[in-house]
C-alpha cells in the first residue's frame, strides 16, 4: 500500500474490513510518515479473540476515532479498545477540550488494568504516553 525511502510502511491484510479502513489507513499513513512500520491487521470476529487493527513497528495497537467531543465519547472508544490490545491509539480533533480528554483518558486507563499505552493523534502531531504516566498525572498538559 505504501513503501517510504526509510523502511517505513503501510501493509493492508486483505480481510482488515471497509469500515476499519476508512479511519485507519489515514492513521496508519500518518505513522509511516513519521518512519514507522505499520501493518493492519485482519478482522477476526469470533467471540472472545482479539483484533486489534495493526502492529506498530511489531507491536499490537487498536486505532479509534471516537464518535463525539465528549468525555463519555473518549472513555467509550478506550473501553473499546482495550478490549482488543494493551496500546491504544486515539485521532482527536484539534479542537477537543484537552482537560475533558485527560480527564477521560486518566478515568478509563485507571479502570482499565490491560491498557499499557495510550497515543493521542491529533492533526500534524501524536503523543504517547505509558499507563505510569496517566495513572501519575504526569501526562497532564503535555498533549498539544
């Protein structure tokens, strides 16, 4: 799908689905710009095994837009996701209150004992941040 000068790329499985491609190949191809190497995975819909969407440079992530700008909409798609992999990446919006989406991000990865990881993508700009990291609120005031 995409292959850049410095290793980086976007592989598709061909069974990833439509409805998961519309929002994760533009995430996925932000990511190769920044040299990694991304794959998305296939959709597995059997009760009880996960799916995340891709690997990151080898490692599982699910990807999710959240479907409003509210706290209820991030703490929703982390729910999600977590069900699926231990790193979560979240696309916001630029203009998302960014006290409701720590608040939000701080109240889910404390109830939510599998998430490792947590990447915010907002447009031109990602940040991750490690469980320690939001469960210690050293996170706070550092997402653009």
């Amino acid at each position: 799908m995409f292959q850049g000068d410095d290793g980086s790329f976007v592989d598709m499985h061909e069974t990833h689905g439509k409805l998961e491609s519309r929002q994760n190949i533009p995430i996925a191809l932000f990511l190769a710009a920044l040299g990694e190497r991304v794959r998305l995975l296939p959709v597995y819909d059997l009760q009880g095994v996960k799916s995340p969407d891709a690997t990151r440079d080898g490692m599982e992530w699910e990807f999710k837009v959240p479907e409003g700008r509210t706290a209820n909409a991030i703490d929703k798609a982390l729910r999600g996701a977590s069900r699926q992999a231990a790193r979560v990446l979240i696309q916001v919006a630029e203009e998302l209150d960014r006290q409701l989406l720590e608040q939000a991000i701080h109240g889910r990865v404390r109830r939510a004992v599998n998430i490792a990881e947590v990447a915010i993508l907002l447009p031109g700009a990602l940040h991750h941040f490690t469980r320690q990291e939001i469960l210690n609120n050293t996170f706070r005031g550092k997402i653009g």
